[in-house]
C-alpha cells in the first residue's frame, strides 16, 4: 500500500491527470496536493489582500476535481488550470463589487486574542538573510497587488505560472499583443516601483 501510494507521489502532473480522468481517485488526490499550493501562491499575488485567498483556493481545486474529465489534453493542464483559477477570481471581484466592504467588530478585541503564535526556526538561512528576503518579497507582493488589476492578471499568469503569450491571451481573452502590452506596462511600472529593493 505504501509502496503504491509512494508510486503516486513520484508521477509527474500530466499522468496523474490521465489516471484521474480514468476515476483513480488517488491520483486525483495526489493531483490536488501537488497542486494545491501554487493555486494558494497565485491567488495571493492576484488579489489585493489574503481575505477569502483559503476559500478561493478550495473553490479551484474542487472546480478542477470536478471538471477533469472535460479536460481533452492532459499536456494542456496547467493552461487550463490557469483558465479555472482565473475564472474563479473574475466571479469573486464581480460578487465583491455587490457586497461593500466591512470591518469586523471583533478587530480590537485584543484582551481576548486567545491564538498563540509559535516560532519554528529556519535553519536555512541565517535570520538576517531571513529578514532581508521576506522584506524584499513583501515589497514585491504589495507592488504586484497595486498593479491595475489587467496588469497584474497577466505579469502573474506569465511570471509565475510560465504561460505563453498566446494561453494569457485565451485565458484572459484577448489578443496576444495586449497581453505582451500589458505585460511590458506592468514591469516597467514594476521596476519604478521596486528600484530601491532590488
């Protein structure tokens, strides 16, 4: 049982999804895990802030379970992938607009914080470095986020998730040269942003 479950863990992306389209609901388990994290990654440079990124990211990964079966080309799954993680954030931003913002009142109830922080140290990399790569990957994360949100769609979709012009475009729908458009905007506005971190 091991043996086949270690067997799982070491197929690469393009089987699990022929072996999940078959109803091997532990490739299909395995495809989730595997993906599951950089479904989180891309969200959280997607959207403006964390709230709901937890919620959105299972909304994908059920969406993807799901919908396998539809996928005709298994060597097209990170494209398609995208299109679904894509889609999902277009609904959210459209459900957001027709609920305003709110603040929860239980924000400065400090005395009966009852969460416990715990610190597991990184034996990595010393914690000046530490220190020195967070801080540059907050600066990094909150200038993609205050990208336009076109922009921001698109450097995401090619930088992170390594599409080409032509899968931003179908993702995205619209023509390869908006999207190289959009992409060259966005890291010149990237660069001036970030000139004095990196």
């Amino acid at each position: 049982m091991s043996e086949n479950k270690l067997s799982y863990k070491k197929m690469p992306i393009e089987e699990l999804v022929v072996l999940s389209q078959k109803d091997d609901y532990k490739a299909l388990e395995e495809l989730i895990k595997k993906i599951q994290r950089d479904v989180y990654a891309t969200l959280t440079y997607m959207a403006k802030n964390n709230d709901g990124i937890s919620d959105l990211t299972q909304e994908v990964l059920l969406k993807t379970a799901k919908n396998i079966t539809h996928l005709k080309n298994p060597k097209c799954f990170n494209s398609w992938l995208n299109q679904i993680i894509t889609n999902t954030y277009y609904d959210y931003l459209r459900k957001e607009k027709k609920h305003p913002e709110t603040v929860s009142i239980d924000y400065e109830c400090e005395p009966f914080n009852l969460s416990v922080k715990i610190e597991i140290p990184d034996k990595k990399s010393k914690p000046i470095e530490k220190c020195i790569t967070s801080e540059c990957e907050r600066h990094i994360k909150s200038a993609i986020r205050n990208l336009p949100e076109a922009f921001r769609i698109a450097i995401i979709l090619r930088e992170f998730q390594g599409l080409s012009y032509e899968e931003i475009a179908n993702t995205t729908k619209t023509s390869i040269g908006t999207v190289k458009s959009r992409i060259s905007r966005a890291r010149l506005k990237l660069q001036e942003v970030l000139k004095n971190y990196i």
